[in-house]
C-alpha cells in the first residue's frame, strides 16, 4: 500500500476510512501500536474525545471470523471489544480501546492481585466455551473447524522441524513419527468438544474497568476445551506456581461441571487435561524455535529457557510414557542448557 501521510504511518485504506467516517482529528491523534507475532497493525485514535482501536489487515477471511466470533460470543459474555465500524471490503475495523494492561503486565508487577483476574477470566472462559458453543457456525472458523489429528500433526512437526532440528537434538526419527501418529489419533478421541479459543494465553486478556476483556480469537475451532486452560496456566513466561495451577484447574472443572449437562468422568477429563498439556508445550516450543531460533526474534529466544522449564514439569505424567520416543526427548530436552546465541 502507497503511505501518504506526512509521518509516513498510516496506508491510503486508513486515511480515507478515516476521513470518510471519523474526523480530521481522528487522522491527527492516530498512533501505531506494538505489533506481537502477527502481520494485523493496530493503531490507536482520537473521536470525540474517546479513544477506539483501529485494525488493519489484508487477510480478509480471518477478519470476518473475529467479526463474526465477536458478534456471537458477544450474546453469551460481555467482556470482548464492541465492534464500532467495518470498511466494506473487511480489510479494516474500529473496535473499542480496552487500554495497554494485559494480565501478563498486572501479573509481572502486582502478581497477588493478579490471581483473583485469573480466577474471573476462567469462568469467563468456560462460559465462552460451552454457552457458546451452542448455534456457533464452525465453519465460519478461520483455517481449520476442528482441533483433529492434522492439526496436532501440524504442531508436532512443527516441533519437530522447528525445534529439534535446529538445536540438534539425537532422536529417532521413525519411533518420533510412530509417537506423533499414535499422539494424535488418542487427542483427536478426546470426548468433550467445544469452543476452542486456542491461544488463550495473559497478553490477549486485557484487564479493563478492573475486568478480564478476551482479545485475538479468531482463532477458534471446535476442540477439547481443556486446551485453553493449558494455554492460561501453562503459558511460559507466566510461570505460575504449581499450587496456583491446581487451584485453576479445579475452578474450571467445577464451572465446566456445572455448565454442561454431560455425566462427567473426572479421569477421563484429567487424561485429556493431559494430552492438551503435552500437545500446547510442543506446539509452543515449534513456535518459540521458528520465531525465535529461525527468525531471530528476541522475545521468542527469551521464551525458551521457560518453555523448556515448562516440560519438566510434565516429563512425571504416566500419559507421557505411551509414547516412548517422545518421552526420550522430553527428558534430553528437560536437561537442556539453552543459549540464545
């Protein structure tokens, strides 16, 4: 796009949108914000002295799924942004601004307090996931409907390609494909299927007005939901106390009991706790490596030495050792002396 503006920040799609249905004041006061692992740009602006986020994006599909996601999951809870305008060809939207403190921020400066946004955001979660999942159309989803064995295949080679094979890693590489065949065959069995957001993770929770506010999930597919309760406590850098893991894990299966109508199995559900864990610290690590190994992205590299301290706390789990390879790995991995050079 042809940057017209005399700071050179804003494409001539954003100009004239602007122009077209805001103010010169907007075009003025309009700022960039950071950009995270995406090529979405988010910009910041001025309207009648509120502030409102500006999405630009040239993947047109991905942003009618946010669009869509928003509106449907709007009816079940009220903590996602109010969608305030739409270019006609879906390449730009104004949202409302729920300010710059993720709970990745509170949690880094005032982590006591942080727990009881935690807690909130979990219940949120689970209501997003199940109530929502009722009439949600997946195939509106962006890239792929169902969490199934291609997408975990996805991950683990990813993993594979991205991570073991560039730190150098010995391992057997047929036994490794027989463990990611038989990996995710067991995960695509997983009883419970609803509405996964798939990277819920503290820095796309926004703390706003003292509430937890969901942010980039468009994403989403039908999957095991537990997934994204791995995603939230497991996250890396997060780096939650274990006795705060337990505590979350027990909030969500209670809400999660007390939503569905479904006998639940506590094993049952704990096995596919299991197996979401194991698949979201791999997937994790694939990205770390091709982020940050592959590209040279420091945030990414930073991640590791978490990511890895992450696997140590799964190498215990029985589940791990149905897959024999896998598990050889996970232990080399766990004792890993990461550099960043």
């Amino acid at each position: 796009m042809k940057e017209t503006n005399k700071n050179g920040l804003l494409s001539e799609n954003v100009e004239e949108f602007l122009k077209e249905y805001y103010s010169r004041k907007a075009m003025d006061s309009i700022s960039l914000l950071a950009q995270s692992g995406s090529s979405r740009k988010y910009y910041r602006f001025y309207h009648k002295e509120e502030s409102f986020i500006l999405t630009e994006s040239s993947n047109l599909e991905e942003n009618k799924t946010f669009l869509y996601f928003t509106e449907h999951f709007s009816k079940i809870i009220n903590n996602l942004p109010t969608i305030k305008k739409v270019a006609d060809d879906f390449s730009l939207y104004v949202q409302s601004d729920l300010g710059d403190v993720s709970l990745m921020d509170l949690l880094e400066k005032d982590k006591e307090n942080s727990k009881i946004h935690f807690e909130n955001a979990i219940k949120k979660l689970v209501q997003m996931q199940v109530l929502g999942h009722q009439n949600l159309d997946y195939s509106q989803c962006f890239s792929y409907p169902k969490f199934n064995s291609l997408v975990v295949l996805r991950d683990l080679f990813s993993f594979k390609n991205y991570f073991l094979n560039l730190i150098g890693i010995e391992f057997n590489h047929g036994k490794l494909l027989m463990d990611f065949e038989r990996f995710a065959h067991d995960f695509e069995k997983i009883t419970f299927q609803y509405f996964v957001f798939r990277d819920f993770q503290s820095r796309n929770i926004m703390i706003f007005e003292d509430k937890p506010y969901f942010i980039d999930y468009q994403g989403g597919l039908q999957g095991p939901p537990q997934y994204d309760l791995v995603s939230l406590i497991w996250q890396a850098k997060a780096n939650l106390p274990p006795e705060w893991k337990q505590d979350f894990y027990t909030l969500y299966f209670n809400e999660f009991k007390r939503l569905t109508s479904e006998g639940i199995d506590e094993k049952e559900f704990q096995s596919a706790y299991e197996l979401c864990l194991i698949e979201r610290l791999l997937q994790v690590l694939g990205t770390y490596g091709f982020r940050g190994i592959y590209e040279r992205k420091p945030h990414f590299l930073s991640s590791i030495t978490f990511a890895l301290k992450n696997l140590a706390g799964i190498q215990h789990l029985k589940i791990v050792k149905n897959y024999p390879e896998l598990y050889k790995i996970i232990q080399k991995l766990t004792n890993l002396q990461f550099t960043e050079n």
